[in-house]
C-alpha cells in the first residue's frame, strides 16, 4: 500500500501521534519519541507518508554500517536507525512505511471530523469506506464497506477490534443531493 501524499503543515498534534504510534507498535523506542516526532517535523511535507523516513536528505548509512546491521542495499539514514527498536531493526523499511501510514490515516480522521462545521451545512449522511486492498483491512471493515449512517450515528476508526498495524478505514461525507 502507498501512503498518501502529505501536503498541508504537520500538525499540532502530530507529537501526540507519533507518541501513540510507538506505544500500538513498538518498532521506535519510546523514551526517544520526541527525536521521531521533530524528524517528521523536520521532513514534514516531503514524498508520501510511507517513504518520508528512509527517503529524505538525512545522512544516509555508510555501506559498511549496512552490513554489519545487516541490512541489504538501499537508504537507511542513521537517525532514523539510532531510534529503531529491535523489532523496528528486523525490518526498518516496514517500520518507517508502518509508523507513517499509522500517522497518516490517524490524521486523515482528524481532518474529517475538523470538517464537519462545513459539511454539516449540506451532508446528514456518512459513508463508511474500506477502500485499499483487502489485505489492509480487518475482516469487520469489509463487512461493512459501503455502509451509509446518519452523520451522528458514525462510530470510532479504527474498529475496536481492528488488530491491523495502520487502518486505512475512513468517513465520507454523502452530500444529501447524492441520496
């Protein structure tokens, strides 16, 4: 899956996001979370949500440093690695594509409920999507793609017993003309 493209400012709240996204996921240690979060910063808006991490004007590893991690050839910036667990070191292209969509999609949601004062003027309806491959998403969410509620009926993303590492899930807004 591709991360979306990020092209507003990072958020306020994006600490608050990269603090949870560590604690659900565990590839970035915790007591450096305020390094991760000043590196989205630093790179916010660049590429997509996925690659932001490896593919970026950070200092890159040497080739020498790549194999002794045991890493295969490829970007890998040292900043980024200093702050890998040992789960995040097995696989850090999945860390870094996990923990970035994590962040994204957590801020797709924010920004549909930040838009509800203007679509509440022309929307009573939502729409509940689970639009990305299957393989991204919980067996609950297909069954309930498609689904159309009364905005106020419109419950939490992710679904509580959602066990994927990003949920792609998502409200639209059902212009009441379109029903």
């Amino acid at each position: 899956m591709n991360g979306g493209i990020i092209l507003r400012e990072a958020p306020p709240e994006l600490d608050q996001l990269v603090h949870e996204a560590i604690q659900a996921l565990g590839y970035f240690r915790a007591d450096r979370a305020d390094e991760l979060a000043a590196l989205y910063r630093q790179l916010w808006p660049r590429g997509t949500s996925d690659t932001m991490l490896i593919y970026n004007d950070l200092d890159d590893m040497s080739e020498q440093e790549k194999r002794d991690a045991g890493l295969g050839r490829g970007r890998m910036p040292r900043a980024v690695w200093q702050l890998l667990t040992d789960k995040g070191k097995r696989d850090p292209r999945h860390a870094a594509k996990a923990t970035g969509l994590r962040l994204y999609f957590r801020l797709r949601l924010m920004q549909f409920d930040a838009d509800e004062v203007f679509w509440s003027t022309m929307s009573s309806k939502v729409q509940f999507m689970a639009r990305a491959q299957p393989e991204y998403h919980c067996p609950r969410s297909l069954e309930l793609a498609g689904l159309v509620l009364p905005r106020q009926a419109r419950f939490p993303l992710p679904l509580p017993d959602c066990a994927k590492e990003w949920c792609p899930c998502r409200w639209v807004w059902v212009p009441d003309w379109h029903l």
